[in-house]
C-alpha cells in the first residue's frame, strides 16, 4: 500500500512495454521488470508501491489501462 492509503494494482499482461509509465512516474514507483508477459512484452513493475501518491501519471499515460489505483480509507 502506497502513502495515505493508496492501492496501486496493475495488469501486467495488458503492458506492451512501451516504459511511458516509468517515465511519467515522479516517485519512481515503476521499473520495466525482466518476466515476459502473456503478449510477450517485458512488463513493467512495482518496486516501490509504497511511495505511490495516487498521482495516476501512470495511468493517464498508459495506452493500454494496465493501471488501477485505489484510494483505501
């Protein structure tokens, strides 16, 4: 669970591998990861979700909806 109770999920068999995500992270939340997905692609990861702020970047940037973020009471 990411700061303020933030809930990031994501679909890594969507990810194309395209890393806008990791770039348009500004916590560094994000890396591309080394398994290959269900498409084929290096997906990317999580390596620190607990510094997730909800800020969506990852999500408004990504072509293929692999992101979900929750804002948990």
């Amino acid at each position: 669970m990411g700061l303020r109770g933030i809930k990031l999920e994501m679909n890594q068999d969507r990810c194309k591998g395209c890393e806008l995500c990791t770039e348009a992270c500004p916590r560094e939340v994000l890396a591309m990861g080394n398994q290959i997905n269900a498409l084929g692609y290096r997906a990317a990861v999580a390596i620190a979700p607990e510094r997730c702020t909800g800020c969506r970047a990852c999500a408004l940037v990504c072509p293929e909806v692999v992101f979900t973020i929750y804002k948990i009471a």
